[in-house]
C-alpha cells in the first residue's frame, strides 16, 4: 500500500485531455512539494514536473502540474500515443522522513 | 551532459552478497545527493536511500534501514547499493537518480536516472 494514492489505470482518446490525481496527507502532499516522473515502456523514469508545477526543460507544454490541499494533479492535453506510459507521483514525507512515490497511473492511449 | 550509467545485470543465489554501482559524470559528483530506487516486477517505486558524496552522509528509508547499505566513493564518482545477504525478495530492477533542489530529500527531486541494473536473486 503506497502512502500517496493513485488510480491504477486512466486512458484517454488522441487529442483528448487526461487528469491523473494523487492524493496524499498533511506530512507529505499536504506540505510538501510534488513531483510527477514518466516511465516508457521498459525503460528509466523520467523527470515529468517538480515544484508541484515546473517542467524541466524539453518536456512539451502539453503536460502541466497543479497541487491543492493533500492532492496533486497531472494534466496531459492534446493526448498521443507516445504519452502511453506509468506515471507516478513524489513528495517527501516529514513523518517517515524519507521520500514517497505513489503506486503509479497505468495510461492508455486508445 | 550530466549521466549516471550503472553495472550490468547480476543473477545470485539466496544469501550470496552483491554490490551495484553507479557512474555520475557531465557534473560535479560530490556536491549532489545521489539517491536509489527499487522496481519489483511489475510493481511501481520505492525510495530506498540517498547518499551526498561530498561526505558520504546517508539516510534511508524506514523499509529499507538495515536491509542494504548505500556507499560512494567520490574519487571515482560512483555511488553504490550493497547487500550483504540476499533474498528472492530481493528481486528487482534498482534505479540510482541524481537529486536536485532542497536538501537531503525534502523539496528536490530525481534528475536525470540511470538506465537500471536488473538484479536476479534465485536458487
């Protein structure tokens, strides 16, 4: 059981705009900041958001990082087939003072 | 460019030891927190522990204190991830990823990661 929870599976159409959420509690999501990583198929994750809202560079505007409360939220619009990936959530957590990811997002790209 | 390029993949047997490495280069080695993560097979990520090898300060994560030992050797810029018994639970793809941003762990973030080194641990 992960501390930061996310959905298993979401999908979307080409074109389409996909959320996925990740919920977590006050000693982590709820103050601290989130990170968001994209894992391809059979390769290293990736570094997706940080800062709750920053792209690294070379990563598409198309992808965009938003957090409220104990939740955080990754937004995908204009939806290819080559975002079809695992997406997971990341915060630090002060209770066990030790970094947290959550159980990941399953997309599909239908 | 900044890489971490870690060692191949290893196949052991139950209680054997292991060592894994990982390779930073394009940056400086020591002033960066390099921190490992676990992949069980179709499963998602575990943080397991973060090194700064400026001074080898080491912290772990609960599930993870006592169970490996996190290591770097600066003068070769190489970070490692040691067990000195395994187990079959011990199966994994294992990731090391530089940190970036906040300090020893709150507020930053991994970037970029290495390629994996698959560890097989079976009878």
């Amino acid at each position: 059981q992960s501390v930061l929870t996310q959905a298993p599976s979401a999908s979307g159409t080409p074109g389409q705009r996909v959320t996925i959420s990740c919920s977590g509690s006050s000693s982590n999501i709820g103050s601290e900041t989130v990170n968001w990583y994209q894992q391809l198929p059979g390769t290293a994750p990736k570094l997706l958001i940080y800062n709750n809202d920053q792209r690294p560079s070379g990563v598409p505007d198309r992808f965009s990082g938003s957090k409220s409360g104990t939740s955080a939220s990754l937004a995908i619009s204009g939806l290819q087939s080559e975002d079809e990936a695992d997406y997971y959530c990341a915060a630090w957590d002060d209770s066990l003072n030790a970094s947290v990811f959550g159980g990941g997002t399953k997309l599909t790209v239908l | 460019e900044v890489q971490l390029v870690q060692s191949g993949a290893e196949v052991k047997k139950p209680g054997e030891s292991l060592k894994i490495s990982c390779k930073g280069s394009g940056y400086s080695f020591t002033t960066y927190w390099i921190g490992w993560v676990r992949q069980m097979p179709g499963k998602g990520l575990e943080w397991m522990g973060i090194i700064y090898p400026g001074d080898s300060d080491t912290r772990y994560s609960p599930s993870f204190q006592g169970q490996v030992t996190i290591s770097a050797d600066k003068s070769i810029s190489t970070a490692y991830l040691q067990w000195s018994s395994l187990k079959a639970s011990d199966t994994a793809m294992y990731y090391c990823a530089r940190q970036k941003g906040g300090t020893a762990g709150r507020g930053s973030w991994f970037d970029p990661w290495g390629q994996g080194t698959l560890v097989t641990v079976s009878s």
